[in-house]
C-alpha cells in the first residue's frame, strides 16, 4: 500500500476514533455546552436589577389585544429587553380567572406571555423561548411569588428563574411585573442536565393523580409538554396507580425533592396547587430513570391568600376603577378547629377541638389617584388570619382530603417519610419561613422596586400598600414569624389543628341571598354537588343579581372538575351577558343533574379544556444546555471536512 494511501487511512482512523470517544464520553459526563446562547439568567434574570422590556408592536394589534384578552391570540412584535432587540416575537395575554376578572374591569393591566420562537423555532433570547410577565394581580405585597420562589430554591427544589422587569408597549410604561422563566425543555436541561425524560403539566381530569385506567388519554387534564411523541414510554401511569393503590411507589419518586416541596408549600400555605381544590399549578419531572419530581408554579396566592376565599378577615373598600378580584381566589379557608394540647396520635386527630374565628378589624387603606385599584382585593393585613397562621402541617389539604390526593397521602402516611417531613419543616421553621430571613428578602426587593412602583401607572395597589408588606404588624415577615411559631408548636404537638375538608368549593355561592332554608350552610356545596333546595327555599340562584366579581366566582365554581354543570365550547367567547342567560336557561337542568349524580354515585369525569393548555414545541435544534445529536452530527461533519481539505491540498500539490 503507497505511503500517501495509508497516511490517509490513518487520518480517517484517528478521526472515526475521535467522533467515537467523543459521543461516549459526551454520554458519559453529560458534557454541558457553555455557549454563550445560552445565558438568558444572566443576562435577564438578575435579581438585584430592575431589567427593562420594551414591546413595540402594530398600534391596532395591540389594542386588540386589550379590546379582547380573553382570545389570548398571538400577536407579532419585537421586544428590547436592556438595549437589546429581538424582532418576530409573539405577544398575547395570559391567565385563567385572573385574565377574566381584569377582562370585566377597567383595568388594562394583564399578564403576558413573551414566544421567541413562536414565529421562528430556532430562535431564543440567550437559549430562553418563553417568558411570563406577571401582573401581581390580587397581591398588595407585590412580592409573594417572588419570596415563595427564593423560600423553594433555600429549601433545594429546582425552581423557575424569576426577577422583576418594567414593561413598557409602544414606549409607555405598561407596568412593573415579575418576569418568569417558562418550566419547559430549556429548564430541564438547566436543572437537571439532560434533554431526556418526559414534562407534565396537569390542570384538569387526572390531575389529582387518582388511578382511572391504564390509558393516557384517560387522563386529559395532564399535558405532556416535552418529547411527546415517545410519550408511550413515560411510567405516568404505572407512577399514579403506584400511589392511588399505596404499593411500590418508592421507585417511582423522587422523595426527598417531594417532601421538600410539599413541607415548602404547606408552610406557605399555598394551596392553589396541588393541595388545593383545583389540584393545579405544579409540574411533573420524569427523569430518564422513569423516576418523577414536582415542580412548583404559581405563587401569588401563597401566604394563605388562596385559602382566605370570601370568608376570611376584612377587606378594603376600593376605589371606582376596580378590578373583579380574581375568581381562584374565593376558596374559603378551611374550618380549622385549634387546641392548645399535647398532639394526640395522628389517627386520633379528627376530635372536637376550639375553632378559631381567623377575623382581623381591618382599617382602610390609604389610595393613590392615578390607580386602579381592585374592588375586594385582599390587602397584606389579611395576611395574618388565625385559620391560614394554623394551617395544619399533618393534614395540608384545604378543600379535599389526603386520600384524594395519593402523591401527597402516600408520602405522609410513611413512617420512615413522614420522620423526613418532619425534619424539613423544622428546618423551614427556624432557619428559611423565619422573620429574618423573609425581611432581608422584602427589605432589599423594597429599595429596589420602591420608585417603580410609585411611577407604575395601573398597579392595583397603592404604593403604601406595597410597604406595608416590607415589615411591620401586617407584613410578610410578621406572617413568617407567626407561621413558623405555629409549624413548631404542631410539630411539639403543643398545638393540634384539626381540618373540616368536607366542603370542597365556596361558602357562599353569589346570589343565594333570602334562602330560608335551616338544614344547610349558605349556599355551601358538598364535594362538588349543588346544596338540595329544601321547601322554602328559592330553587333557582339568582345570575342576574349578581355583581361581576360574585358571576366570575360562580363560573369558577361550574368550571371546576367537581361540578356537575357543563358549559358548550363557545362559552368564553360569549359576552357576560350571553353568558348569564344561557346559564338561566339550562338552571332546570341543574338540579337534576345533581339528583342523577347523588342517586347513582356515578364518578365524575369532566374533561375542561383549559384556558390555557399549550403544547411546548420541541425544537431539535434549539441550544438546550447540553450537546445535542445535532452538535454530534456537526463535529463529525467537521472531521469529515478536514479529511476531504486535507486530502484535496495534497492532491493539488502533487
């Protein structure tokens, strides 16, 4: 063989050999790229700066957009976000009862969804594709989700990045709002260092992880949202039928990141989520071991305000811009009746115990005249409810019960597990929920937002409101303080809460009013049925009376996977007046539908489009954190070109 021939298989060799060692090792240690695209924390995401977002888009599109917020339609803009920008972005609102509640107000101020890659899928900001912008509706702190997400990453669960951005639409300041990272592809591989596994987002039917059958598509209300389309792989299934049956489970879960959560979110007393009535606002991780994680979204109903619903403490009256408060709200706190005892054994704690009023008289709040402040929203001074402060630890379900929430149940009814939670909440209680540690939080966000938030030009708040949340008797520390005082007396078994779970939806349902009825709470429902109408009372609720706010709340109540009412496909793009008279028309049926489901005891099974249930693109060559097929193909492409190269300027110079 002539020398030159086998120069040339020798190169061939050492490159083949190269591309080889190079995918096994890159399989190995999961090499990360350390491309500079993929910064967007950086360069977005800084915590200790206000960064600026300026979206310029057609004049008339964008008041589309605020003329009809609830099509949550795409709109094409470009957006500069600290100097830099970047065209072909999509633009739209986003929420689901807050949408609808600043929808029927004379509020402007809606949360938006920024997609990078909406129009062009190989396009990101610094490897991000999606970024919410929250409006901070119905919190008067303005910090909420902010010092839930920082208590999530102290306790160790993966968490969202987050920081607070100025929004402004054609060159005018639309709003100070806390900008979000999307959980999707490019945050697993962030986290967790891998593109592998599969994403779940559940809001609706199956999203209690209660076992229905072995078919996913059984399960409509959990959204796969990243590689789908080996989906039939995903141990989902075989993961809830573990739990709901209380067998095996330990190989499907990720325990340690679970409790964590869970301790984090029940010592928030955050319960739209999972541990709420809707079983919404988290994420599920599976890993490519089949092993799942929980991830958290949603916060700002955290520090009880979820579970104050319409029966808790006071409310400021508000000025005449208001804006509906936001249905999700209304969930009514649990009737947690305290005693001051050694705690009982657990499976003892369900005895008659003192309840507690959890009311506060609450002065009115001062108002800025260039706001819209919402009517019924709540203030930081309900934050301190004597129901939310003892939430209970052992049962932390509000609207439901353990056993209707197997993740959470099998977890707590573990010896071994439950010592683990224990721990966790303990060391929340005294080193992370502590007043200290909240206030540095709060008292570094108030010097930095302070100034724009006093030039924020549709706030709900005022900006005193705002300060009142830093520090102080109704502040977010002094709710930390008193939280974590009641966390370590249940632990201690000083205190013991008991939680009445039997009422799933709100104390009052909007319109009952002149009911004469003696053998029921007003307007209560029971495990999602509608309240029977005994002799006397008025058969039928009154829609037309209702005010705006009390309409969005009912239609929260119908919308629920426990509701017997079922609304057509077109509902949410009729008017609230076409609305209300399509409900009045079809309320003959709604007794009956209740009567069918209380003789039968039929399972109900709902299958509620959500509001808003995307499908996450899954772009191949989208820079993900870490070395791709792509980047594979493109190393071996390269050695492929240097042979050819080389061997062309041989042959040229010969």
């Amino acid at each position: 063989m002539p020398i030159k021939t086998r120069w040339i298989l020798s190169i061939m060799l050492v490159a083949v050999l190269f591309t080889v060692g190079s995918i096994y090792f890159i399989q190995k240690f999961n090499l990360e790229n350390d491309d500079s695209l993929y910064s967007y924390e950086e360069k977005l995401f800084n915590e200790d700066v206000v960064s600026t977002i300026e979206i310029t888009m057609d004049e008339e599109d964008w008041e589309d957009i605020l003329a009809n917020p609830m099509a949550e339609e795409y709109k094409l803009a470009s957006i500069t976000i600290n100097g830099e920008t970047i065209s072909n972005v999509a633009i739209r609102t986003k929420g689901n009862s807050s949408l609808s509640s600043v929808a029927n107000s004379d509020s402007e101020r809606y949360s938006l969804k920024v997609d990078f890659n909406y129009y062009d899928s190989t396009q990101s900001y610094y490897g991000l594709t999606k970024l919410n912008l929250n409006n901070n509706y119905n919190d008067s702190t303005q910090m909420k989700e902010f010092v839930s997400y920082e208590l999530m990453e102290q306790i160790g669960v993966p968490t969202p990045a987050h920081a607070y951005m100025k929004v402004l639409v054609n060159g005018e300041y639309y709003g100070l709002m806390l900008g979000v990272e999307a959980i999707d592809e490019t945050f697993i591989a962030q986290n967790y260092g891998t593109a592998e596994g599969y994403l779940f987002k559940p809001d609706g039917t199956g999203s209690d992880l209660i076992y229905i059958s072995d078919a996913l598509e059984d399960y409509s209300g959990i959204d796969v949202q990243m590689n789908e389309e080996s989906v039939e792989n995903s141990e989902l299934i075989s993961m809830i039928k573990a739990i709901t049956e209380g067998e095996g489970y330990e190989s499907y879960l990720n325990t340690d990141e679970m409790l964590r959560y869970f301790a984090m979110n029940t010592a928030l007393v955050s319960l739209d989520s999972y541990q709420g009535q809707l079983q919404h606002n988290y994420y599920l991780y599976e890993d490519e071991n089949g092993v799942f994680s929980i991830l958290p979204w949603d916060y700002n109903e955290s520090f009880g305000h979820f579970n104050m619903g319409m029966g808790g403490g006071t409310r400021t009256p508000m000025n005449e811009n208001a804006v509906d408060e936001e249905t999700e709200q209304n969930i009514p706190p649990e009737e947690e009746n305290v005693a001051l005892t050694e705690r009982p054994d657990r499976s003892e704690m369900n005895q008659q115990t003192e309840q507690g009023n959890g009311e506060d008289n609450l002065a009115e709040m001062p108002q800025d005249n260039n706001e819209r402040v919402g009517e019924d929203l709540m203030t930081s001074e309900d934050l301190l409810n004597e129901e939310v402060i003892n939430f209970s630890i052992y049962e932390p379900v509000s609207g439901t019960t353990l056993s209707e929430r197997p993740l959470l149940n099998v977890l707590l009814s573990d010896e071994t597990l439950m010592e683990q939670y224990e721990a966790y909440m303990e060391q929340i209680a005294t080193e992370i929920l502590t007043e200290e540690n909240v206030e540095a939080i709060t008292t570094k966000l108030a010097s930095l937002l302070t100034p724009y938030v006093e030039s924020d030009p549709s706030k709900f708040y005022t900006t005193e409101q705002f300060l009142e949340g830093v520090s102080g008797d109704n502040s977010l520390p002094e709710f930390a303080k008193q939280r974590s005082e009641s966390i370590l007396a249940q632990l201690s078994g000083e205190l013991v809460v008991e939680s009445n779970t039997t009422s799933s939806l709100p104390a009052e349902i909007p319109g009952m009013d002149g009911m004469d009825g003696q053998n029921m709470e007003r307007g209560q429902m029971q495990n999602g049925m509608v309240p029977e109408m005994n002799a006397g009372m008025r058969g039928e609720l009154d829609i037309n009376a209702m005010t705006d706010e009390e309409f969005a709340q009912f239609l929260e109540m119908i919308q629920s996977e426990n509701s017997p009412i079922t609304l057509p496909d077109n509902f949410d793009d009729m008017t609230t007046e076409e609305q209300k008279a399509y409900l009045i028309e079809n309320m003959q049926n709604f007794a009956g539908q209740q009567e069918q489901m209380a003789a039968g005891n039929q399972q109900r099974n709902f299958d509620q489009p959500m509001l808003n249930n995307e499908t996450v693109e899954t772009v191949s060559g989208e820079t993900t954190g870490v070395y791709t097929k792509n980047d594979l193909y493109l190393l071996f492409g390269s050695f492929a070109f240097t042979i050819i190269a080389i061997a062309g300027f041989r042959r040229f110079r010969r």
